[in-house]
C-alpha cells in the first residue's frame, strides 16, 4: 500500500518521513531553553524581496514585518517544548556609547499574545551589534553549564534579521571550544544556533553560507568536527512551504541541533522528494 503524500512547498514526503521530522523535532527540542534575537535595526525597515538596500512605504514589505511574522509563527510550536521565551534586541541606537543587556533582554513571555505585543512595541533604527548579543547570550549560557554541565538545559537560539555588524566566527569557534572543554562532548548536544536570513542581499547570503558551511573548529591548537550553526535564508523558507510550515518550522527551531534538519533541503534533493 502506497503511503499518502504530503505537499510542503516544492517538496512531497510520505506520511512516515514526516513522523521522522517531528520525532527529530521533538527530540531535539526536549527539555531545550529556547530563545530568540530579532534584529531591530535600522536596515529592517528596508524591503525583504530585494537584492539591493531598497527602502519601502509598505510596512508588509520590510524586512521588520518578516522578522515578526516568522517569530510570532514559531512561538505557537516553540511553547510546545518551553514555558517562556527569552528575547533579546538586537539594536544599537544613534548616540548610545555601548550596548546595554538590560535594555534590550525582554524575558518571561508566556505566550503567543505576550510575544507579538513586545514585538509590536519595537521601531527598528540604530546599529546591528550582534557580536555583542552573542557574547551576552553564550557568556550566560556558559556560566550555567561551568555551574553544572550535566544538568543544563541545552540553548536553541533563533536569531533573525538582515545581517551583521562584523566576523562573528571568532566569537562561535571560541564558545564552541569552551562547550567542548565543560561537557567533553560535541557541542551540538548542549548548543545550536540558526540563523534566519530576511535580506536577499547577495553578500549577506554568502557570508552566512561560510558560516554554515564550516564544521571543524580549534581548541587548544587542534581541530576537532563541530557544528552548531544552521542558516535558513527566505528561499529555503518558500522551498519548505512558507514559515507555516511544519518542515520549515522544524528546520528552524532544531537545525542548528540536528544534522539532518541542518541539511534539510539537500537531504530531500537526495531523496527525490522535490517536485518538477
């Protein structure tokens, strides 16, 4: 008996490959602290379908618009498998000397509602200092697993926007290794982070595909495999049926933790699975 096709996208799978995405989804995601960065920089209110810096009247067209929807479309499933949402601003404003955490941390949104109302409240202006963010968010995370690597809840971060302020594969490579030395286990089962592209500009897509693409990193002046870095950019997201759906939901949110979610779109390549 032939197994019923499901469309998602361009993509059709049986009924039991997509058991296989949400048993891979769930089991990533069990027990998992699951927390967001939106960029709300002044670039976000540039449109997202465009190749170029181009900016737009139409709200439903900017970058800022797209940022919300995916994140307030995800929150239904990331409650599912955490109680709260943790996040952070990524947002620099004109005449600011530094970055502050206590600004920019929104924590304790306990649902759908609570996250889409702190979203509304934000006007993207300012600089992109993701650097910044990542080393206040990996620096909490390290010092609780430093306390008690055992017992830690692995971090699934999702951060979304347009694209960065400087290298941050430094900042990754350095927390990685710190990860490695506290567990003596592969990164991946304690750390993951996606990285949600709504810019269509060539060069942002090109320097987030060689952070995706590396997977050996240094510690202690020797390479070891690691991978705890997706990227999901917003033709992947139409290819897996639009931020509604259930594949592209579970490539988001557990990516960056499993391998074959990682490598989602090619793994279905090679399985076929794609439509003419």
């Amino acid at each position: 008996m032939t197994s019923r096709l499901t469309r998602f996208g361009k993509f059709e799978l049986p009924e039991e490959r997509v058991r296989d995405v949400r048993t891979w989804r769930n089991n990533a995601l069990e027990g998992c602290d699951i927390q967001f960065a939106l960029d709300c920089s002044g670039s976000m209110q540039w449109t997202y379908s465009d190749t170029k810096a181009v900016t737009t009247t139409s709200p439903e067209r900017t970058r800022f618009f797209m940022a919300k929807k995916i994140i307030n479309t995800l929150a239904e499933e990331v409650f599912k498998h955490d109680d709260s949402i943790e996040m952070w601003k990524i947002q620099l404003l004109a005449g600011a000397s530094a970055w502050s955490k206590s600004s920019y941390l929104k924590t304790g949104l306990k649902d759908k509602n609570a996250v889409k109302n702190f979203m509304d409240s934000l006007t993207p202006t300012g600089g992109t200092p993701l650097r910044e963010v990542l080393v206040e968010v990996l620096n909490a995370f390290k010092e609780r697993l430093a306390k008690d690597p055992l017992n830690t809840k692995p971090l699934s971060l999702v951060v979304v926007g347009d694209g960065h302020d400087g290298n941050i594969d430094d900042i990754i490579q350095g927390f990685a290794a710190n990860i490695r030395q506290l567990t003596n286990k592969d990164p991946r089962e304690k750390l993951g982070i996606q990285f949600v592209l709504v810019s269509q500009q060539e060069q942002v897509l090109k320097d987030f595909e060689d952070f995706d693409d590396k997977k050996e990193y240094m510690s202690d002046g020797k390479p070891f495999e690691c991978d705890i870095v997706d990227v999901t950019n917003l033709q992947e997201i139409e290819d897996l049926g639009t931020i509604e759906s259930e594949l592209c939901q579970a490539k988001i949110l557990a990516g960056a933790l499993n391998p074959t979610l990682d490598d989602l779109v090619k793994a279905l390549k090679l399985a076929g699975a794609e439509t003419t």
